[in-house]
C-alpha cells in the first residue's frame, strides 16, 4: 500500500476501508479467491464497466492484494490473483458475505447472485 495513503488513515479500520472500499473491490477480491482468471473471466463475473473493473484491480494491484501477470501473446493474456496478502482478507469477505445472508433472511428477499457454489469454495479454502 502507498505509505502516503496510510498516513492518511486515523486507525487500522481506515486503512483496511481504504484498500478494499471500491465498490466492486470486495467482489473481484470474493472471486479471486483461491483461483487464478483471466479478465474476461472476471468482467463476466464483476457486474462493472470495462473502465471501472480495469481501474479497480489497478488500485488493487497497487495496494498488494491483486497480483497480474501479462503474458506477452496476441491477443494479450492477463492473469489475476490474489497476492498472499490478499489471501488474508478470505475470512472477513465470508463473514461480509455470512452478514448479507443475514440481511436476505430477515428482510425475506431472494439474493440475485448464484454464489452458493463460491461459498463452497470460500468454505474449503478457509479449511485448508
């Protein structure tokens, strides 16, 4: 993380609200998780722009929670993935995730997403 943007932050909760605060942030971090994708893979997964997903893995990246490998092919090949790092915050995504379901169960409304089978996956890389 820039050392000039942790100065900024009052406490620890700040800082951690500044790295993964984007708004599709928590998502490409929730679909990163344990795997390896290529953008297009995550453009279908991430519900952003082409502009805005690009922007967010960039602060990502640059923040340490993101790595990309470019592959020098035609066309461009790139590759995303959490950095061990950002294998750290697998905990506290489920627990966002576990609070959201909260939110659904009480409210009685139907989430959209079909993640049940990433909250397998997050579940059996928490395991490990």
């Amino acid at each position: 993380m820039d050392n000039e943007i942790l100065k900024s932050c009052a406490c620890p909760l700040d800082a951690t609200i500044a790295v993964i605060g984007g708004k599709y942030k928590i998502d490409i971090i929730y679909y990163l998780f344990g795997r390896t994708l290529r953008y297009s893979q995550l453009s279908k997964l991430v519900s952003a722009t082409p502009k805005m997903l690009a922007e967010q893995l960039k602060e990502l990246e640059r923040d340490g929670i993101v790595k990309r490998v470019l592959y020098p092919v035609v066309p461009p090949k790139t590759e995303y993935s959490l950095t061990p790092l950002g294998n750290k915050l697998c905990a506290t995504v489920l627990e966002m995730y576990k609070f959201g379901q909260l939110l659904y169960n009480e409210s009685k409304v139907k989430p959209r997403c079909g993640a049940t089978e990433d909250l397998e996956r997050l579940y059996g890389i928490l395991k490990n």
